[in-house]
C-alpha cells in the first residue's frame, strides 16, 4: 500500500510541475518502457521466491538478443513469431544450465550465475566476432515490431500483459507454481513433503532464461541495435524493481501484484525525472537513494507490525 | 562419530590431506598458466616480466582482502558496491586536486571518502540487520556511482603532478611499488585473519552466528568494521588505478566488484561464510592475473579471458564441493 501511494504522490507531484506528463501518449511511453523490466522481473521473483539469484540475465539478454539478431541478419525473410521463439528457447537453454548447476550440485546460485554471466557474455562477444549488429542491417519488420501495436495496444505492453497473466495464474493458481513459495519458505520441509525440491529449482532458473531471451529481443527490435554489451547490469535494476515491489530476496516472499507497482514506479521514475528538468547525472543517483529509502521504509513498518502481533499477543 | 573423525584429520599432518587442499590445486593451476604463458612468447621468462606483469593486474587485488573477511563473516554478507566507492573517492581526489587543494591532501581526502562510504554501509547494515547485504550494497553502489557523476558530470580530470604517478609506475629496486604493497597488505591480512582473534571471531561469525554472538563476539561491531574496512581499502584501488591512469572519470573500475568476487571464490573463500584461507585468493588474483596477460599476448581479447573465468569459477566450486579438497575445514553438520 505504501508503494501505491508513493507512486500517486510521485504522479501528482510531477504532474504539477509538468503537465505533459500524464497524457495518455506518455502513459503509453511509460508502459513500453516498462515492458522489458517487468518481462524480466517475474522471472526474478520466482527466482528470488526460492532464495535464489540469477545475475546472468544481463548477459542472457545480450546472448539471445545477438543471436536472433545474427540470424534476423542472414534471414531477413524470417517471421517475428521465430525470432521471438528462438529468443525464448536459447534463454531457457541457459537457464537450464543454470538451473542443472545449481540445482544437482548445490552451488551457491550466486557463483553459478556470476560465472554463467562471465561466460555468456563471452560467448556474445565470440558469435558476433566482438561487432554490432546496426539498425541498418536488420529487416524493417523487426524494427517496426518495437514501434507496432496490436488492437491499438502497443506490442509491448501486449506482451508484457500476457506475460502477467500467465504467470500470475501460474504463480497462483498452480501446483508448480504453489511449489515455488513452498521452497523458498522453507526448504527442508519441502522436500520431506515430497516435493520434487530441485527439479522446482531448476525450473525456476529455465523460466528465468526464458523470459530473459524474450526480453533479449524485444530489447534488440526497440533499440535497433545488437552489442556485446548490451544490458550490462541490467540484473541489478532488475533486483531492484523486484525488491521495491516486496519481493524478499531470502525467499518466500513476494506478489506479482506488487511486482507490478515496482516495476511502475521505477518506470514512472525513469519517465518523471526528465520530464521535470532532473540533471542526467542526478538521475544516476536517484534511483539508488529511492530503493534504499524503500527497503528502509519497509523494515521499519515491518518491524511495527511484528511488534504490533506481539503485543496483541500477550494476555 | 562424523565430529570426531573430522577433529582428527585435522591434528595428524598426512600427506593425502596435505596435499589434496584447494590451495595446491591453484598452485598447479598457476604453474599451468605459467607454462602456458611461456609455450606462447619465448620471451616470457624473465624476472622483469614476473615482476613487471603485476603491474598492471594488482590494483583491483587490495579489495580482496576485505572482500574475504566480508565473505568469510557469513550471514549473506557481500559488498558490491567496493567499484562505485573507487570511482567516488578517486572522482573526490582529482576534483579536490583540481580546485586547489595541494595533492597529498587529496590523496587523503581520497582515503577518507572511500572509508566514509565502507561505515556507511556497514552503519546501515548494522541498524537494519534484516536487509540482505547484497540490496543494501546494491542500492549503495547506484548511489555512490551516482554522486560520482553529479561531481563530475561525464568531464576526466587529470593534471596530476609528476610525483603522484610512482605510486601506479613505480618502482622500489627491482620490484614495482604496487607489488611491495601487495605484499605488505598481503602479510598484514594473512597475520590479521589466520593469527588473530579479530580472524578468528570473524571465521566464527561466519560459521554461527547466534552462538558467535552468545559465546561474547560483538558482531555488530565486527560487521561495521569489516565494512568500514572494505571503504578503506577500496581507497587503496583508488589511489593505484588513478595513478596509472593519470586522469580519472566517473565511470572507472566499472564492473570491478564482479571480478573481485570471483578472485575470492576462485580462492576457495564461501559466499556462505567460514570459510577461506588467506592463500586461495592470493593465488587466484595471479592466475586470473597471468592469464589475462598470456591470452593478451595471443592476441585473444577480454572475451575468452572472461569465458574462462566463468568455467573456472563454476568448476572451482563444483570441484570443492564433491569433498576431495578441503573436508577438514567443513565444520560438522554444514552442508
């Protein structure tokens, strides 16, 4: 609740110093610009849901995104719907890996996915023989797909929805899915009632990869250009967002509802800041005093309301 | 019955055990990229090049001291905010140079900064002890990075004087002053952490924390300083990199932090605490350090550099796991 209101409070107070900034042509710029970190963010819930972390996204990214690039390049013919897919699958082909290292040897996932990040990232540099993939060279198709709407409703944002729904139903109102918080909350007890407890892991981490290598797309038709550089730290803004949204990173804990209004308010912050004449160089520095004021804020008011259940406790 | 065999092995000196520790394995490790090396330029073994090589790897290495007492301490404790807290203190000491300030000032301006940044961070950690480190530290190094920029927007400074690049280019006999303070560090840490009781306490933190705290360690006190301790020395990269590079932006040491953790685990230290000998990461900084010069000379650039780490790391850490190397320092009942 506090979150919603610090965003209404964020909205009013840009909107007052700059009325441009809810219009419905800059809302729809807000959602676009969002797309991506949410896409990225359910995969990071669900794997900080099960007291992990994967820093390998931004590479997965550059990896995926490079590779469809390459492709999109030999076969400029090739419909949007393959390129998408072969995102989704050479993602999830990492976050298997991933996930297989983590999950059958017991690595802390913070190595595993800080030497897969090295790794990958290698690899990007190594397919595209260190060099771009310019805007000049992709098919018109796939750069038109960023700018493209579906219905009205601009692609991304589409995608981003769908991606939503399915997962807020998977997360919710599946046995897998319910699995998930039974693994991050407590491990042990999940695997003494019989749940497949690495294969969960495992899972978690091929979701992750997946969406990365959607969003490894997605990112390359938007910015037209595909680097070995591409989404260099983008796992923290990730983190970021997922733990602005109350998303624990020591498991068991987190909604995609307020996963959602993370990802908003970063979005709304990266909007809201030049619209209201910020320095680029004071926005390098907002974000990071934002996500420590909120994690603060929130073990603060947590703390109160732990007191608070004690005291209704004692007779 | 497992406790007993474990205290065991470790007071009778045998040479399976002896030998098949973590640290030997990077010895051979070392030894290959050396040979490597050596199969790769017929001029590579020479003093000059041992000595010299260092050079240009060794500034990010004074971070890896602390990062291992952090490491060690458990509790999820980890510090990614070390590269932003270098660009800060570096960015205050070339603006402070700069606006007048004489330059043995700034050096210290430079030490101070990056130790103001380390207590606050252990500060916040120390009042807030439900938040992972890893988010208070992530939100830190967006922070200081940021401050970084807003002093000095996207401008290098430099113009520093002559004297000042000894410390990056200089050299004591035949030895490179950095490599001297490598070594000095190097001591210093390895007494601190495996002969002290401030070591000690901090291996016991790491391996329980809740029986550390009863048996009267203060732990609060012991995060603040290893954190604290962390700023300062990141002070130390700060002041070597610039040097070097005679000019300094606010983006340098970018992606620093990731480097410095892999230097430490490829070293056998444990992100989950308690464990990690001061000569692991020793060896690590040079294979990581070597190999990057050998594949340089190849003409292979950063990439394969990084892919090797990656498997390195990875394998590193698989291996330990399967219990051939270093049983002895897993206490009983830790998996």
């Amino acid at each position: 609740m506090g979150l919603l209101a610090s965003i209404v409070v964020i909205s009013i107070f840009v909107e007052i110093r700059n009325p441009m900034f809810l219009t419905l042509s800059n809302l729809k710029d807000i959602g676009v610009n969002t797309a991506i970190l949410s896409i990225l963010a359910v995969g990071m819930m669900m794997v900080l849901l099960t007291a992990g972390i994967d820093l390998s996204l931004g590479a997965t990214i550059a990896f995926s995104g490079m590779c469809v690039a390459l492709t999109l390049v030999a076969h400029p013919e090739l419909p949007i719907g393959v390129a998408i897919l072969e995102g989704i699958v050479l993602g999830g082909l990492i976050g298997l890996i991933l996930g297989f290292f983590i999950s059958r040897f017991s690595i802390l996932p913070i190595i595993a996915s800080l030497g897969m990040m090295d790794i990958v990232r290698g690899f990007t540099y190594v397919v595209s023989r260190s060099k771009w993939v310019s805007a000049y060279q992709m098919p018109d198709d796939f750069k038109n797909f960023a700018t493209g709407s579906f219905f009205g409703i601009p692609n991304f944002i589409f995608i981003a929805v769908v991606v939503y729904i399915l997962f807020y139903y998977f997360i919710n109102y599946t046995k897998v899915g319910r699995w998930i918080y039974a693994v991050g909350s407590n491990p042990s007890a999940a695997q003494i009632s019989g749940i497949p407890k690495k294969r969960v892991i495992a899972l978690v981490y091929t979701l992750m990869g997946a969406l990365a290598g959607l969003a490894g797309v997605l990112w390359v038709s938007k910015f037209a250009s595909a680097q070995g550089d591409t989404a260099e730290g983008e796992e923290m803004n990730v983190i970021a967002a997922c733990v602005i949204g109350g998303v624990s990173t020591t498991g068991g804990r987190g909604k995609v509802s307020g996963l959602v209004l993370g990802c908003l308010l970063f979005g709304i912050l990266d909007n809201a800041l030049p619209l209201i004449n910020v320095s680029p160089f004071w926005q390098k520095a907002i974000p990071g005093a934002i996500i420590l004021i909120a994690v603060m804020a929130n073990a603060v008011t947590r703390r109160q309301a732990d007191l608070r259940a004690l005291k209704s406790r004692t007779i | 019955m497992e406790n007993k065999k474990i205290i065991l092995e470790e007071k009778t000196w045998n040479a399976k055990s002896f030998f098949f520790q973590w640290e030997w394995m990077l010895v051979v490790l070392l030894l290959l990229v050396h040979v490597f090396n050596g199969a790769v330029s017929p001029y590579y073994f020479s003093v000059d090049t041992f000595l010299s090589t260092p050079m240009s790897f060794l500034d990010q290495a004074f971070i890896v001291f602390p990062m291992m007492l952090v490491l060690i301490s458990g509790n999820g404790n980890i510090d990614i905010s070390v590269a932003s807290i270098v660009a800060l203190s570096s960015v205050i000491m070339g603006v402070s140079y700069n606006h007048g300030v004489p330059m043995s000032a700034s050096i210290v301006l430079c030490f101070l900064t990056a130790t103001l940044c380390g207590f606050i961070n252990g500060s916040i950690l120390v009042k807030f002890p439900e938040l992972p480190a890893m988010i208070v530290t992530l939100s830190t190094q967006i922070l200081y990075r940021g401050v970084a920029y807003i002093i000095l927007e996207n401008r290098a400074v430099g113009k520093f004087p002559s004297w000042f690049e000894y410390f990056g280019w200089g050299y004591v006999g035949p030895i490179p002053f950095i490599f001297l303070m490598f070594i000095i560090c190097a001591v210093i840490y390895g007494i601190v952490i495996h002969k002290t009781s401030f070591g000690r306490s901090v291996y016991a933190v790491g391996n329980n924390r809740t029986a550390a705290l009863y048996s009267g360690i203060k732990t609060n006190r012991l995060t603040l300083l290893i954190f604290t301790l962390t700023g300062f020395m990141s002070g130390f990269t700060a002041l070597f990199l610039t040097s070097r590079m005679g000019s300094t932006r606010p983006n340098i040491a970018s992606g620093y932090e990731m480097d410095i953790i892999a230097m430490a685990v490829l070293g056998g230290v444990s992100t989950d605490g308690g464990k990690g000998r001061i000569w692991g990461p020793v060896l690590a900084i040079f294979i990581i350090g070597y190999l990057e010069y050998g594949l340089g000379l190849l003409n292979q650039s950063a990439q394969v550099v990084m892919i090797i780490i990656g498997i390195l790391l990875i394998s590193s850490v698989l291996i330990q796991d399967i219990h051939i190397f270093g049983k002895h320092r897993v206490l009983p009942g830790r998996k």
